[in-house]
C-alpha cells in the first residue's frame, strides 16, 4: 500500500519558497551590508588615508556589489516569489542565484584590489551571463501569468535588463576602434547606468506596486498611451547623461520632453493603483507602509528634480556638482528600490517583520535622510556660492555610518526570524541540493572567460598595442603637445603675489563644482589632486583646461593621458575665463602654501 508523503505538493512549494527566500534576500542583504562598508570608506577618503586602496577602487566595489548584490537580488528576488511558484521552476532560479552569489564575492575580493583587471571582469561578465539566463527563464515564465498591467511593466523591466547590458558589449568594440576617450565609450558606461537605474530597477517597483494594488482588489487600468509616454521619456531622459560629455543643445530639449512625459506616465500609475489620493499626505501608522511610502515618496522626489532639469541652467548646475548626482543615484537606489521593493518583500514575509528588523529599517531610513539632506544641502550651498556646512564631510561620514549599523541589524534580524523546524529544513535542503551539471558548468565558464576577454580589452586588462586611440580629425598626431594646451588662453599675466580675492572666489568655485573629484592635497579620489599642480602646469594649460575641456581630452596629449589614467571624463563645468583666472589664482595659492613653491613650470 502506498504512503504518502507527509507534506502534499503545495506545503513543499511553499515551504522550499519560503526558505529560498530568506536564503536569497538574506545574500542581498550581506551584499548590501559589504557595499555600504565600501562606500563609507570612501566617505573616509576625505578625512585621512586608508593605506593599501585606491579612492577609484572602492569606488568601482562599491556601485558593483550595491548594483549587482544588493539591487539585482532584491529586484530579481521579488519578481520570483510573487510569481513563480512551481518547485521545478524554483530549482532553476535557485541554480542561477547561486551562480550569482558567486560572481558577487569574485568582484567583491576583486574590485578592491586590482579595479579593473582579469579577475574582476570575468566575474561580471559571469554575472552578465546569469542575468541573461535569469531573463529567459524569467520571461518565459511571465508568458504563462495573465498580461495584466503589472506583468506589462515586470516584462518591460526585463527588457529593460537587457538592453542595459548593451551598453557594457559597446565597451570593447569601442574600446578597441575607437579607444577609451572616445566619448562614445563614456556614453556606453552611461546608457548602462541610465537603463539599469530608471529602467530595470524603476519599472520593476511600478509593476509589483501595480501587482500588490491588483491583489488589495483594485481595478488598475494603464493605457496603451500611458506605456507609450513611460518608454519615450526614458529614452528622452537619457540625452542629459549624453550632454555629459558631448554638450549639444538640441540633447537639452529632448530632455526636457522627456522628463514631462515621464511626470505625466509616473501620475497616471500611481494613481490608478490608489498610492496617489487624498490621504497621501498622510504619514501611514504601520513601519513597513511607512518604508512603503518613503519609497513612493523617493520616486516622485526623482520626478519632480528631473522635472526642474527643464531650466538649461538647473540641468547644467545637476551635472557639474558633483553632490546633486550622488544624491539622485542614491534617491533611487536607496530610496524609491531599497524602501520600496524592500518594503514589499517585508510585507509578503521575504524579510522579517520583528522588532529588530523595525529599528533596522527605522536606523536605514534615518541614514538615509540625513545623507541625502548633507548631499543636496551643501550642493544647494556650494551653488549658492555659501560655502560648507561645518564639518561636512565629517557629519556625512558619521551618516553613513548608520547604514552598516542597520544592516547588521537586519541580519541579526533574520537569524532570529528562522522559526522552520530543522527536520522539515534537512528534508528540503537534501531534496533541493543543488546539483549543477559539470559539463553545463564547464561550457559556461568558458563562455565567460571568452567574453571576459572581450570586455577587458576596453577597460585596460588585455594591455599591449592593440587598443585603439581616439584621435579627432582635427587634431595633428605628428605636432608636439603644446606645454600651454589648446584653447583661447595664450598668455596669462600672473602678477606679483597672490590676490586674496580672486583666490578666496576661485575656492568657492572649486568647491561647489571640482572637490567631490579632486582633493587640494596630492591625495587622488576620482582625478588627481591639486597639490602642486602650478608646478606641473604652465597657467595657461590650467586654464584652458578648465575653459575648454573638451578639445583638450580630445586633442592634447598630456589632458589624455590624465584621461586615460583616471577613466572618468572630466565634464565641461561652463566656467567662464574670468571664473577660470580666479580658480589659478587659488591653485597658486593652494601650491604655495603646501609645497613653499609656485609657477615652477614657467620658470
């Protein structure tokens, strides 16, 4: 006679989802948890040294894990357990969350050290390669689901997903044609970010908003127009991120349309799913509505600082300081993706809902709030032309420092919220084991390897003469590098001494638009530091750098090497000459002081 099996087909399911989950969202968490650790070093970074890592190094750390950890396995996560709910399906994620584990800790022990190099771009494009295998699955499971609203938008993220990634194949071809100052290479790491950030990530909290409202038993109707004008305007929005290092006017009217249309689609969702009525002003009683809200909060704070981009000088003054654009990334990662999406999954059960996990979130949001108000609020006063908040990067590494401390939390939270009995746990573990087949494993670590190769070839790893050079039209390869650089400053008369005023305005400048890149010591963050600077560079080089950027990182020699060394393109700030003047007189200041010596490169 037959036996059954203690547990029927759906207490499995359940039982193996509800145990995929902690184990899945307990990972983003820990990825979360490193990535917060990298960032607030970097906060360190302005206020001493940390011996044996680079500023750009941990940069790179940082928004990888904070990316690819944290908010790809919180993104990826929700979609799953809301909608996938078949055990052999379940087996198939869980083999591609392991992969993604995996291509985590390889670029977490990697990126620290070596930046980018052989190790850390084989283990992201591992997990390229997983995100496309999550995709297909993923897809196709959607194709199964009712095409309601929130499947529309959860489908779109996904092809959103992978039309990002287009940007990081762009890297080597370009790389290796054109070369890495191209500003078709910078445009690609920017159409990666863009599509990530306000594509895969944002459209992916409309559909589960969307999906949750649909289950609360609301009617939600998106039209055809609605998608239409939300897919344009993310289109439209990217040309800002283009006129960062290729300034064109006409970029400045699409984004214009785009933010609008964007205004327009993010109101008519949010208020077909009822998050957007007449007691939305009002703050919600329980902590996980609360998490909820201060999500939806962020993402219409994100619409409404776009929205002010219409002012071609607002726009201008978003990209120059340097505050603004951190704030905004951390708006919508920290804000609208971690509060939102992670409120979720704390209220389907993902996350624990206990009382450490409240002073969790509760620490989390406070960080947050604060660093987001130092952020825009010194930027604010740098543009203002007030100065510094006292002690503001001390204050914003003390911010900072919260978010670990929340984290650890949420942890500890999630080892006490482990109530599944240990034998119904073994019975799942030994039934669920993961079991990848070897030649499987094999064909895609050499797919990886060979497309590792690929990319490093664009970001430096591969080395030799075969990388190409970008070298405009215009510019004469056989002429030497002219020791004054390119632009309308041929002479510059220094005077005798320092001018107090013109220094004490240089500052203030430098300050508002340069200091988030750039240190006055010799120290380097994301470009060199300033010490001694004068003693390198003959003035009218400074300053035609600073007045004409663009022509000078296409064309002199010595602004590519700096280029080619730092992989960040310096933006055309719109300083003007008077304002550049003002900026050398500092920076001979600046140089007499730490070093006793100025205008060396003159004499």
């Amino acid at each position: 006679m037959h036996t059954a099996h203690p547990y029927t087909t759906t207490q499995r399911q359940f039982t193996l989802g509800h145990l995929l989950a902690k184990t899945w969202m307990g990972w983003a968490v820990l990825f979360f948890l490193f990535a917060s650790f990298f960032g607030l070093a970097m906060r360190y970074f302005h206020l001493g040294e940390i011996p044996y890592f680079e500023y750009k190094h941990l940069l790179h750390a940082h928004s990888h894990i904070a990316l690819l950890g944290w908010g790809y396995l919180l993104v990826s996560g929700v979609m799953v357990f809301t909608l996938v709910k078949e055990e052999s399906r379940l087996n198939i994620y869980r083999k591609l969350f392991f992969l993604a584990v995996i291509a985590n800790f390889g670029m977490m022990f990697s990126f620290p050290f070596q930046g980018y190099g052989m190790i850390s771009i084989t283990f992201s494009t591992i997990h390229l390669l997983v995100s496309y295998a999550f995709a297909f699955y993923f897809l196709n499971d959607l194709s199964k689901q009712t095409n309601s609203p929130s499947i529309k938008l959860i489908r779109y993220s996904i092809y959103w997903l992978l039309i990002s990634s287009l940007g990081l194949w762009a890297l080597a071809p370009i790389g290796s044609i054109l070369g890495r100052l191209h500003p078709l290479y910078f445009i690609s790491v920017q159409w990666f970010l863009h599509f990530q950030l306000n594509g895969w990530f944002v459209y992916a909290l409309l559909g589960f908003l969307v999906h949750f409202a649909i289950q609360k038993g609301f009617t939600v109707n998106i039209s055809k127009i609605t998608f239409l004008l939300l897919n344009l305007s993310l289109f439209f929005t990217f040309a800002l991120a283009v006129s960062w290092s290729t300034p064109i006017e006409s970029l400045y009217f699409f984004n214009t349309l785009g933010v609008l249309l964007q205004g327009i689609a993010y109101i008519w969702i949010l208020k077909s799913t009822r998050f957007l009525n007449s007691d939305f002003l009002k703050i919600p009683n329980h902590w996980i509505d609360g998490m909820i809200y201060l999500g939806i909060l962020s993402l219409l704070a994100k619409a409404i600082i776009q929205i002010t981009l219409v002012i071609p000088d607002m726009a201008t003054m978003a990209f120059t300081i340097r505050m603004y654009v951190i704030g905004f990334i951390h708006l919508v990662m920290l804000g609208a993706i971690t509060f939102g999406i992670g409120g979720l999954a704390v209220k389907n059960g993902w996350l624990p809902a206990n009382g450490t996990s409240k002073w969790a979130w509760i620490i989390l949001s406070l960080g947050f709030i604060s660093s987001e108000i130092l952020l825009l609020g010194q930027g604010t006063l740098l543009w203002a032309k007030m100065g510094f908040i006292p002690q503001y990067h001390l204050l914003l590494f003390l911010s900072s420092t919260l978010f670990p401390l929340a984290l650890i939390l949420l942890l500890i939270s999630m080892v006490k919220n482990q109530k599944t009995p240990s034998n119904i746990l073994n019975q799942i573990k030994s039934k669920t084991q993961i079991s990848i087949n070897k030649q499987t494993m094999k064909t895609s670590m050499l797919m990886s390897f060979g497309a590792a190769l690929l990319l490093m070839i664009s970001c430096g790893g591969g080395g030799g003469e075969n990388q190409g050079s970008y070298t405009p039209p215009s510019a004469e390869t056989e002429k030497p590098a002219d020791p004054k650089g390119i632009g309308e400053i041929k002479n510059v008369d220094l005077g005798d001494g320092i001018d107090e005023s013109m220094a004490n305005n240089g500052k203030a400048i430098l300050d508002m638009k340069c200091t988030a890149c750039h240190q006055y010591n010799d120290k380097r963050l994301v470009g060199p530091g300033f010490e001694g600077v004068t003693n390198r560079r003959r003035p009218e080089w400074i300053m035609n750098m600073i007045t004409n950027v663009e022509v000078m990182l296409d064309e002199d020699p010595v602004a590519q090497a700096l280029l080619e060394e730092c992989l960040t393109r310096m933006p055309n700030q719109n300083i003007t000459l008077d304002d550049s003047r003002d900026i050398l007189e500092f920076l001979r200041q600046n140089d007499l002081e730490r070093t006793g010596t100025k205008d060396a490169a003159i004499n």
